[in-house]
C-alpha cells in the first residue's frame, strides 16, 4: 500500500491536468479571476515535491525509538506526533516554509494567467512587465533617419536591478530561517 502513494504522488509530478483545465476551474468554478486569491489559492495546493522530502525526513531522522519510548510512556499518537515528531521536524518545516516563501515571491505566471486589473498585479508581475517592455523597446528599428535611439536603452542593467529588487526580500527573510537549520541540527533525541 505504501509503494502504491508514493507512486500516486510521484505520478502527480510527472503529468498534471494541464493549462486549460486550471484556468476553467479557477476562473469558472471559483470565480476566481480578478481578485487577490488568484494568486493566492493556487499556491496553498500541497506540491508533491514537498511530500517527499517530507516523507524521506521523518524515515531518515526521526529514530523509531523515540516514537516508542512515547508509547511506553502513556503517549496516545497526536501527543507523540505535537510534543516529540513536530520539535524534531523544525528543520524540515523550516525548509518547506522557505521554499513556499520563495515560489510566492517568484510566482508571476498565476498573475498573468488571472489578472487583467493592473491595481492588482504583485511586484512580479510588474517587474515582468518592466523587462518585457525594455525588451520589446530595444527590439525596434527606428531607422536611420532619427539616428540610434535604441543604443541609449541600457537592457542588461535593467535586468541586473530587476533581479535585484527580486533577491532582496528572500536575504531579508532567509536569517530568521536559518535559525531553525542551527537548531535543529543541534537538536537530536537518541544519543549513542
């Protein structure tokens, strides 16, 4: 039975339903378009991904013994799972978190797809914006009569300050992350 979830959930990330049905279901279904949970709600989806790593974290870290020693003790299993599973997943939790904070910060495409009041477009979007027009101004042939207009356009510099004001949220929030990964290497339950 396990070999056959994990087989369901690895399937998940190979082939998905596609485009077109995302699109019909989030606009149709759940009126979705044009309003601020379109580029919420799609992302609150668990990525199977995610499952995995998780999965391969509590096999590989969590000791059985100390589940067991939960079970002596009196322990029904959401007290084991609340009080000794959760502490010692703090770096797993950790990373999942940082990794969903960076696809929310990067994520342009359900913006594009759902959005068509620019009131509601996310930095990304705008940035995307910003470089698509650069790139389309710099694609332009003026011709020669009104001289080189094109050559004043500085495209790569433009695209070095977008990645920029891309990156500097993340190194903002990644040292309030980086705590649990300390912690909890440090943090362990069976000693040899």
């Amino acid at each position: 039975m396990r070999n056959a979830v994990t087989f369901f959930i690895f399937f998940t990330m190979l082939f998905n339903g596609g485009l077109v049905p995302l699109y019909l279901v989030y606009t149709q279904l759940f009126d979705l378009k044009n309003t601020i949970w379109a580029l919420i709600f799609p992302l609150l989806l668990t990525n199977a991904f995610y499952v995995i790593i998780m999965r391969t974290f509590f096999q590989t870290t969590i000791p059985n013994e100390v589940i067991e020693s939960g079970k002596i003790d009196g322990a029904g299993e959401l007290r084991i799972f609340v009080k000794i599973v959760l502490p010692l997943s703090l770096p797993i939790l950790a990373t999942i978190g940082l990794f969903q904070t960076i696809n929310y910060w990067n994520d342009w495409f359900n913006g594009l797809i759902f959005l068509t009041d620019s009131k509601l477009y996310s930095v990304q979007n705008l940035l995307n914006r910003i470089l698509l027009d650069v790139q389309y101004l710099a694609s332009l042939d003026f011709g020669a009569a009104q001289g080189d207009l094109t050559a004043g356009i500085p495209t790569e510099t433009i695209r070095l300050a977008i990645a920029v004001i891309g990156v500097i949220p993340i190194l903002v929030i990644y040292p309030f992350f980086q705590g649990f990964f300390v912690k909890g290497l440090t943090v362990g339950a069976v000693k040899g």
